[in-house]
C-alpha cells in the first residue's frame, strides 16, 4: 500500500484548495485532518476521495501509524488576526505543530507548515526571509505572535525531519474561503458588497503619506500557494522558512477595480475609517521578497492580481448562478 499524503486543516481554505489539487493529481492516498463536524464546509471537498481523521485524535494516529506517511502539509490553525486569547493561538497553532514535528522529526517524515506573514508586523524590518531575521521581527497582534514562536522554535532545534518547510503566506484570496467571515479576503467582502449595491467601500488611509485605497498589499492567489506546496512535495531538497506571495505589492484600489472590470460595472468605490481595534495594528505595505524561494528552484510566475481577481470573480459568479437556480 501507498503511503498516506496527510493535509491538516482539510476544511479550510487553503487545505481544501491543496487536498482538492492532490485528488486531481491521484496523489495519495489522502489523509484529510479537521473538525468534520462543521459539515456546511463539505463542498469544498467535492466529493473527494480520502479518509478522514479529527485533529484531535490525528496526533496519536501519528505516533502509532507514523510508516504510513509519507508527507504531512499542516496548514491547519486558527487565523483570525483578532483573535486576543492567546491560549487559544498557543493550543491550536503553536503547541500542536510542535507536537506534529517532533513526530516528524523522530519517525523520519516530510514536513510543511503554514507560517505567515502577519511575522513581519509592521514591516519596519523589511519582508526578507532570511533565517538570521526571525528573532527580531515582532509580530502585530496574537495570531502573529502565535506563527513567529513556532518559527523561532524551529530555528532552536538540534535535529530537524528529512524535508521541512515553513511558508509565510501573504495576502492569499481565492474560493473556498467564504467560513473565514470577517477575515476573508478583500476580493470576497468586495465582490458581495458590489454585488448587493454596485459599490464598494474601501479603508481610508489614516497616514498622510498615503492616498484613501493606496495601500499596499502583496496580494497571492490560492492557486499559486497550491503550486508551492506541489513543487516541496516533488522536491524534498532544500529545507527552510520561505515567503509566499507572489513578490509584488498593488493597491486595494486595484483589486477593486479588477472586480469591477470584470463584472463589466462602472467604479463607485468609497472610503471608510479603519476599525479602532485594528488600526494601530494595521499595515499599510506588504510585499515579500521571493529571491529564496527562486533559489530554491521554484520557476513558474505567479499570477497577476488582475488575472487572479478575474479567475475569482468568476468561480463566484458561477455559484452564484447555481444558488439561484437551486433556491
């Protein structure tokens, strides 16, 4: 029997995206890891064809099954950067990935984790992934500070699994991400909002050095994290913590005028004050630098934001359609 192909956080926006990937590529067989209970998630999965585990059972399956698997992608964890209980952060994505690890570590297994760049915090540090940086960044809010420990912890250790890689994804939008709420991407929120009144509202700029909507932010499509995450699968070589977004910084006025274009709608964009419980913690430039990962032989280009936002805009126009027609 084939080895088992784990994908943890399988019912989230990113996990569902990768494990969707895996099926079409017959690679596998898949062990999908969450909490299964939250069924209206289910068509993420598509009928896809795996067994399944709770994550919470998931680590002594590990301990007493660990010649099964032969790759494990953690991409599960709580992301919600307002999230302020920081035990919460600590139990989901801290202390369970170390778990995770010293498994990998001990029984010989690949290992890929989802880090992030909310590490960079401000961005008064730059957005370089060099490993010599990470004790110095200083993560903005909880969710951050939860992601850059883990990090920090893997920089400290003595022995490592045979392949390991850490990704901090940047700014990643794309379908099955609506669960996410207030957390989900901007391209979502503002393609609902035109959608219900032919406008969208966007933050005013509460620095002078930039313009209401000019913020900038390094924005990834999904598809582009799925193919970085194919390309370690296939190349268990060069270990390391990597930046993923797609090494270009544009505007939220340009990604809504994306949508607009293509839903063939003339601009009405306003502008609205930054939340008080984000603002001092909000970032005005994101852009990673994406040298390491080139070099570590990773050459296909990313997609541009304008193509991205089309892809997307489309995928929920399409569903929108079938909800109309099934209501």
């Amino acid at each position: 029997m084939n080895k088992y192909v784990v994908v943890t956080g399988a019912y989230g926006f990113i996990g569902s995206n990768l494990a969707q990937r895996l099926g079409r590529e017959n690679i596998g067989p898949l062990m999908l890891v969450d909490d299964f209970t939250r069924s209206e998630r289910e068509p993420y999965l598509d009928n896809l064809e795996a067994e399944r585990m709770s994550r919470d059972e998931f680590p002594e399956w590990l301990a007493e099954n660990s010649d099964e698997v032969d790759f494990i992608f953690h991409l599960g964890a709580r992301t919600d950067t307002t999230e302020f209980n920081f035990r919460v952060l600590d139990s989901l994505n801290t202390s369970y990935t170390k778990v995770l690890w010293e498994q990998c570590v001990a029984k010989g297994i690949p290992f890929l984790y989802a880090s992030s760049a909310a590490t960079y915090g401000d961005g008064n540090m730059g957005f370089d992934d060099n490993d010599e940086l990470i004790p110095d960044l200083k993560p903005l809010n909880p969710y951050g500070l939860s992601k850059q420990l883990f990090d920090m912890h893997v920089m400290e250790q003595p022995a490592f699994p045979p392949f390991w890689a850490g990704l901090k994804f940047f700014n990643v939008y794309g379908p099955n991400e609506t669960h996410k709420q207030r957390m989900a991407s901007v391209v979502f929120h503002a393609y609902n909002q035109i959608k219900a009144t032919g406008s969208t509202t966007l933050f005013k700029s509460h620095r002078e050095d930039f313009k209401d909507g000019e913020q900038l932010r390094d924005f990834v499509y999904v598809d582009d994290v799925v193919e970085v995450c194919l390309f370690f699968y296939n190349n268990r070589k060069a270990s390391g913590i990597y930046n993923l977004g797609s090494g270009q910084a544009r505007t939220f006025n340009d990604l809504a005028k994306g949508i607009f274009n293509t839903l063939d709608l003339p601009e009405q964009i306003s502008y609205r004050d930054i939340p008080q419980d984000i603002r001092d913690r909000y970032q005005y430039y994101t852009q990673a630098e994406m040298g390491k990962l080139r070099n570590a032989g990773y050459t296909k280009p990313f997609t541009s934001l304008e193509e991205g936002v089309d892809l997307y805009v489309n995928i929920m126009e399409a569903e929108r359609a079938d909800q109309e027609l099934t209501s």
